[in-house]
C-alpha cells in the first residue's frame, strides 16, 4: 500500500511539473498572417481606372460601404502630374542602430528591392515616419526614372524637388524638404500592407492620383469601383450639359447617390432622354449591384 501511495504521489508531482513548464517554456510558432495582396488588376482595367478622377473613386468606394480611401495630404509635386499604377509597397521605421545594422545593406537594401519590382504600370508607394522626413532625392529616384516608373507616392517628404520634376515621372508628396530621411527612419520592408497617410494600401491595389489627391483601389473591388464610378461621371457630365444650356440652381439634379437615383425624379426623366434608365445603368434605386 505504501508503495502504491508513493508512486501515485511521485506521478501527480511530475504531472504538476510538466505542466507548470508548459506554462514556464514559450511555445514557438509562425505568427499568423493574411496574404499581403487582395487580387490581381489587369493592365486594361487599370488603364480604365485611370481615365477617372479621384472623385469618382472615392464616391464609389463611398456608396459601397468602404472606408476612407483617399491617402490625405498626398498631393501632387508639379501641375501636370497624374498617375496610375499597381501598388508596390515600402515600408519606413524609426531609425535605430541595431535595425540599421540588420537591414540588408546596399543595393540589398528593401528600398532597391522595390525600385527594381517598378515599372511604367506600377506605383512606389513609400510609408513614411514622419511628414517632413524625406523618403528619397535625386541620386535614388534616378533609379525610378530609369525604371520608366508610373509614380511615386508617399506621405513623408521629397528632397531636391526640382531634379525630380525633371525626371518626369509623377510624384505625390506630403511637402518637400531639405532634410534627409536616414537620420530619422530606416526602409524596413518591401511589399507588405502598409499604412499611408492613415489609408491602408496592399501590394498590388491600383494607385491613382491627380490634382485632387491620390485615391487606393482595392484589387478586390476594383471591377465593380469602376462600374459605379463611371457610370457617376457619365451622370455628371449630362447633368452639366443641361445646367449649361438651361442655366439654374443645380440642386433640382445633385447631389446623386448612386444606386438611389429614384425613377421618375427630375434626374431620371433627365437620363432617360440620354438611354440611362434602371434597366441598363447601376445607378437607380433598385438597380444597385453591389
């Protein structure tokens, strides 16, 4: 009996034991993640996203229930820039010697990985750490111009501004500086989901910028984004054609909110004299496909 007793007590103290160290002892595993892209966007879609403007994009993202799509304080570096492309994504950090150290070093570095990823149908998208440190200058973006590259969108800061503007490929910016960036952040990591000016942007989302800001696509959605955001600018530019033959308060057609455009309405009458009726447009209530 005593010897029984003494190896029940010795089991339950070993069975305390491994499972005080299962608790002690961290169990290593792969931290889960999602995929870093959300689809694929075809070279002609893409072309016809940038035939839109920005509002047109946003207003569609908008009626569909999707947040704030637009990178604010992104803006243009020269009037005639406009771009459009497939995002490629860099990611900045906050400068720290041991993260300086570990970064791939020279043309290693994530900076060039994504440089070398660009091309005439895509758009560097930089994450910044801060507003006014630069992401880059001449002797970098010389590299981007080489690439034909479609943009380059950040919302942190450029530097030698009038280099860049010669390199002739568009650019959208929080501001520019003279200020360098190494000394205040480090790239850390190309083509993951980043964060920019607040908006979130996943490799491979169509990027599209103009004088009005620099919209974000999701691949996912892009299809049916274009659908209700031409067809809003189609609808846009009846309701100016009538106002500038019949001037008047422009309030009796718009604002519109698209799949809510009710049938018989001073609008719809409108439309229906161009063949827009609920039958072929997504624009009507009723006739939301989204």
């Amino acid at each position: 009996i005593n010897s029984q007793r003494t190896s029940t007590m010795l089991s339950s103290a070993f069975r305390r034991t491994v499972n005080m160290a299962a608790f002690r002892t961290p169990i290593a595993r792969t931290m889960a993640t999602g995929p870093q892209s959300g689809g694929e966007i075809s070279d002609e879609l893409l072309g016809r996203l940038g035939s839109l403007s920005t509002q047109a994009l946003v207003d569609g993202l908008w009626v569909m229930g999707w947040p704030n799509a637009q990178i604010d304080g992104s803006k243009a570096l020269h009037s005639s820039h406009k771009c459009v492309g497939r995002a490629v994504t860099l990611q900045f950090v906050p400068a720290r010697p041991d993260i300086a150290q570990d970064k791939p070093p020279a043309g290693e570095s994530p900076e060039y990985e994504a440089f070398e990823k660009c091309g005439p149908n895509e758009v560097l998208v930089m994450a910044s750490v801060g507003k006014w440190d630069s992401v880059g200058g001449d002797i970098k973006f010389l590299r981007l111009k080489q690439r034909d590259v479609g943009g380059l969108v950040t919302d942190g800061s450029v530097r030698d501004t009038d280099e860049i503007i010669n390199y002739g490929f568009p650019c959208f910016s929080y501001s520019t500086t003279a200020r360098q960036g190494p000394a205040y952040m480090q790239p850390w990591k190309c083509n993951d989901v980043v964060s920019v000016g607040g908006t979130a942007v996943r490799p491979g989302d169509a990027i599209v910028g103009d004088q009005d800001g620099v919209v974000v696509v999701p691949a996912k959605v892009a299809e049916m984004v274009y659908s209700i955001a031409h067809g809003r600018e189609e609808i846009e530019d009846i309701i100016k054609e009538e106002l500038t033959k019949n001037p008047g308060p422009p309030g009796i057609y718009y604002p519109f909110m698209s799949g809510k455009i009710k049938a018989g309405s001073p609008l719809a009458k409108l439309l229906a004299t161009k063949g827009i009726t609920p039958e072929n447009s997504n624009q009507f209530e009723g006739s939301a496909n989204w």
